[in-house]
C-alpha cells in the first residue's frame, strides 16, 4: 500500500510567475508582513531571470490548486573548495496548512536538489523566540550558536 500526500512540491522555473507570486503572498500573509512580499513586487523580467538562474531555488506546496508554501533558496559557490552550500532565505506554510508535514517535505525536496548540485550542506537561520522553526530544524539538522550582523549599504545606518 503506498501512501500519497494530499499536497504535492514543485520546483519553480522562469515561467512559473503566477505561482511566484501567490509564493510571496503566502509568505507575507504567513510572517505577518504582507507589505514586504506584496507592496514593492519585482517586475516580471526580474522574477524571470531570478526563476531561471543557477542560483535561486523556489519550491512550492500546492494543495488543491493552490499555493499553501514554499521555500526560497540560493546555492552559493564557495572560493576555498570546488563547492556549494545551500541557504534557505525563506520557508513558510500558510497557517491553515501546518503541522501537516509540509515545511519538511519541502526541505527534503531541497536536499534532493542539493544533493543533485554537489552541496555539502543546507543552512538556515532562525529567530530567537520562533519556537516552530527552532523546532523543525533541530529535527533535520544539526544546530550552531551564530551572531547575524546587518551592515548598512552607502552610509544608512538605519537598517529596516
């Protein structure tokens, strides 16, 4: 007996703009900041060459016919070894959606993708306080105490 998922994972391609924006959307909707993902949205050519270069990675979760999460990743190539590692920027499941396994099927696409590229690792950050991402992530990975610093571009001080 095999067991089927009620919600299936895509991987988006330079075509695939609708369904890159209802990713953005249900990113904002799902961090409570929906100006940021909807407000200022890059232009279609921008989303086109983002979808089709070799670095950024966007995976879906549809169920039903629609967008319910996704993830945003790029690969970066290392300078010290002929290398890549992979960092998730952006991962979320619409509200309604969670502890349904989504989160971590789309991490475990990931690794297929990463493993397909010769990455050595997936990270990821998480805030202090958001318990549910601490907690996924000490599940499928190893974790490592970091401080994140913002550096201001040209002189603004102000980081928002």
């Amino acid at each position: 007996m095999s067991f089927s998922r009620p919600f299936s994972i895509r991987l988006l391609k330079s075509e695939d703009l609708a369904l890159m924006e209802s990713m953005m959307t249900t990113f904002g909707k799902a961090f409570d900041d929906v100006e940021t993902y909807t407000a200022s949205r890059p232009s279609n050519a921008y989303l086109q060459r983002l979808l089709s270069s070799d670095y950024f990675i966007a995976l879906i979760a549809m169920k039903n016919g629609s967008v319910v999460g996704g993830i945003a990743a790029y690969e970066l190539q290392k300078f010290e070894q002929e290398r890549s590692e992979i960092y998730i920027y952006d991962l979320a499941v619409a509200q309604a959606h969670r502890r349904e396994g989504i989160a971590t099927a789309l991490i475990q696409e990931l690794k297929k993708i990463a493993a397909a590229r010769s990455s050595y690792v997936i990270f990821v950050q998480a805030d202090i306080g958001d318990e549910p991402a601490i907690a996924l992530y000490t599940k499928l990975g190893v974790r490592e105490e970091v401080l994140h610093f913002d550096i201001a571009v040209a002189g603004d001080d102000s980081i928002a």
